[in-house]
C-alpha cells in the first residue's frame, strides 16, 4: 500500500441502529469499492464494499482468517482479541486444518437434524411469550426472549441442564461486554471454560445422547482432537450462536415495527415469514466486523491488486446493501426474491450454525408477531444502546406487548 494516500479510519459508525454507515454507499459511488481504510489497531488494511469484492476475498484461498497473520483483526474488543489470539478453533483457521475441525461437528448442524429441534424452540418460545404477556410492560425482549432461546435450545443440543443456560449468559455477556473491567471478563471466560471441562470431563466417564458426547467419543478418546481443542469448539459453538441470534430477534422486532405495511403482509400471510427472516438479515447484517482476512499472497481483486501481508476487511454489512445486487436496499422488502445475501458470511468459513439460526428466528419471530398484533416500541431505534463487538448486539429493547404503554 501507498502511505502518503489518504486513509479513511475504520470502522465507521452506523448511520442509525439498524442501518450501515453512510461512507459504503459513498465509496461504492466514487468507484472506490476497495478503499484503504486504518483499522482501530492502528495498521492500514482493504475495505471491500461491493457484493463482488466482499465474495471475490472471502471466496478466494489465498485470504487467511487466522489472527496471528497481519491484518487480521477479529474483534475490536481487547479481552474479545486477546481470547481469540490464544487459539482459534476452525473459524481461525484455514483449510486444510479447518475444514478437518469443522467436519468434527458440521452433521449437528444439518438441515435435517436441526428441523428436529422445531418442536423444542415452539415450546420454549410459547413459554417465554406466557411469561411476556403476564410481566408488566414494558418488557426487555432481549433479556426475556432474545438471550433465552439460543441459551436454551444450546443446552437442548449439547445435552446441558437447561437450569445452566442462565449461567452461560450471564458469563458470556460479561465476557463481551465493553461495560466489564479486563478482570471481569478474564473471570468470566475462566468460568467458561472451567464450565465446559467438566461438561468434558463427565462426558468421558459417561456416554449419552448428545453433541457433547458425541464429540468427546468420536474426536477426544480416539486422539483426533486435544482436550483443550474439545472443550474449545464446544465453548466457540455457544459463542457463535448467543449473541448473534438474540440480537437478530431483538433487531428483528425493532425493524418490523417500524416497518408496519411489511408486518400486516406477514399477518395476512405467515408463509412469507422464511423469506422475511432473509430480508431481515440482509438488511441488519448484524455481523457487521466480521470478514477480517489477510492475503497470503499477491492476489488481484475484481482490478485491485493486493499485495501479499495486507490486511482486508470484507464488509458483510457493505455487500448486503450493494444495489446492484439489492435494488433500492434501505427498503425492507419482506417478499424479496432471497439468496445472494451474505449476512452469514461467504466460502469456507460460512456460518455452520445457520440452519438453526434461520430456525430459531422463523419460529420465534413468527410467534411473537402473531401472539401479539398490538405491540409497540417503547425504546425508540436512536435511544437503543449497543455493544460494539463483531456482532451489532442490541442490549436492550423495550416493547409493550399489549400496545398500552405511555
Ligand atoms: C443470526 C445468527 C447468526 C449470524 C448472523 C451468524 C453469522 C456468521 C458469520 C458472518 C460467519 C462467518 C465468519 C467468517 O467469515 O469469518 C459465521 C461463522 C460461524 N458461525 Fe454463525 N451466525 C449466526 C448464528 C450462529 C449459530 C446459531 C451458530 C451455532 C450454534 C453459529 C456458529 C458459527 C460457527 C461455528 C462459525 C464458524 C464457521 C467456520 O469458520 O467454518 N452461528 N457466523
């Protein structure tokens, strides 16, 4: 790269809560769809914006996602980075090695098997709106349905009590969050982790049902994965789905009540509800500084020629509003032909869990619009506060569910 360029600092703020910053349309624009931007770190890196660039980096080999090549930024959160240095399991790492730890576990997450789970996530959710409809309003939705259900329904698969899920909350939540003290979240990752050998541990001494065991028997006592890699890939797997799921449900809500025509299209016709669910990701994409990528060598993107060492930050949430791929793409089209978004990431390292995702948020967004037709916002989209980490995480979204609330 050329340093006496001009750098744009990234990464940019939102536009709004539930729209992306104004500098990728702007960039796209001005032809500049791979821009050179200066990351939080401090060192330059690629931003690419445009759908092709965003799928041309992540599609190509030559791009690692492991955290100790240069450029390659996981999380501008400390504690966050500091945890993912130490040793990625597949998500930070490149094939062959990833390919080998992601086929450990990639039949837990088939279509197949995580429609099993639809029964299970009906239960859960009705229960969770029982207890919504009778709390006094307003309500917290992330606390009383978005943070519940992904807890849960990981308990269900990994075969822990589900008395543990609030556990797994509670320490993951201070592990992210930018309000703990560095103490506090090395305390809760310590917790974690503790956590999760022993679930290790029991599993050793008795076989049952579960992912859990599953992976211990046919990974952990054959020596085809460490204790330490065992124990992690069950702890990266809770990772992956809380936050991101509770947040796509809160963000979800929010972004239908404000859209009003596009919820009475889904009441007058629950079977738009799957395509909705992709509008929404794309629209939200909340897994807005994911796509960190470091090129191994000389590689041409679409014309930009990027040299060997240099990070790339694919933007997911730039791609998603391309409009050459999305026309018009500040509009929330609930019948959108779906299929090009790239919300759970592009190649190799697309998202394992998102069968289970589109479920969790088909079912449980589905049920709570039905169940409750007069909700409003009570948290207006500006007032809603966040945590900055690689996912968009809404932390708070109060709504009154009766529609009653001053
Ligand atoms: C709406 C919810 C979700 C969103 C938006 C989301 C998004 C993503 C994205 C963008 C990636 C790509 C990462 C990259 O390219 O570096 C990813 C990877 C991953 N996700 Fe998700 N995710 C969601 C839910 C889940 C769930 C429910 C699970 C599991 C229970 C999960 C587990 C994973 C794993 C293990 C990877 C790493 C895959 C690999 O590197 O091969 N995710 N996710």
């Amino acid at each position: 790269m050329n340093v006496d360029d001009p750098i744009l600092s990234w990464p940019f703020d939102r536009a709004t809560a539930l729209t992306p910053p104004v500098e990728h349309a702007a960039l796209r624009r001005e032809g500049c769809p791979m821009a050179k931007v200066s990351l939080w770190s401090g060192e330059d890196a690629w931003l690419a914006t445009s759908h092709a660039d965003v799928q041309a980096v992540l599609g190509d080999p030559g791009f690692s996602s492991d955290p100790h090549k240069p450029g390659v930024l996981p999380s501008p959160s400390e504690a966050a980075l500091t945890f993912w240095k130490v040793k990625g399991t597949f998500d930070k790492t490149d094939p062959p090695e990833h390919d080998h730890e992601r086929r450990m576990v990639q039949t837990e997450f088939l279509v197949k098997r995580v429609r099993s789970y639809r029964p299970f996530l009906e239960r859960v959710t009705d229960d969770l709106l029982d207890a919504i409809e009778a709390a006094e309003q307003p309500v917290d939705l992330v606390t009383m349905l978005g943070d519940v259900v992904p807890a849960l329904i990981t308990c269900e698969m990994m075969g822990l009590p589900p008395a543990d899920a609030g556990f797994l909350r509670a320490s993951l939540a201070t592990f992210m969050s930018q309000a703990s003290t560095p103490e506090q979240s090395a305390a809760a990752m310590t917790a974690l982790i503790d956590y999760f050998d022993a679930v290790v541990a029991d599993r050793e001494r008795t076989e049952r049902d579960d992912l859990a065991s599953r992976l211990v028997h046919a990974q952990l006592v054959p020596g085809h994965l460490s204790r330490e890699g065992t124990r992690r890939m069950l702890l990266d797997l809770l990772i992956g789905g809380l936050d991101t799921t509770s947040s796509m449900i809160a963000l979800g809500t929010v972004l239908l009540l404000e859209n009003p025509d596009q919820a009475a299209l889904l009441d007058a016709d629950p079977a738009l509800w799957p395509g909705a669910v992709e509008e929404l990701l794309r629209y939200l994409t909340i897994a807005q500084f994911i796509g960190s990528r470091s090129a191994t060598a000389d590689i041409d993107v679409n014309g930009t020629p990027i040299a060997a060492g240099d990070g790339v930050f694919a933007s997911l949430l730039a791609a998603n509003w391309d409009p050459k791929v999305f026309p018009d793409p500040e509009v929330l089209d609930v019948t959108r032909a779906p299929g090009k978004h790239v919300a759970f990431g592009y190649g190799v390292h697309q998202c394992l869990g998102q069968a289970l995702a589109r479920l969790e948020l088909d079912v449980v967004l589905s049920k709570l619009f039905a169940r409750f037709p007069s909700m409003r916002l009570v948290t207006p989209p500006d007032d809603l506060r966040f945590n900055r980490t690689t996912i968009h995480t809404a932390l708070e979204v109060l709504v009154d569910v009766h529609g009653s609330h001053r």
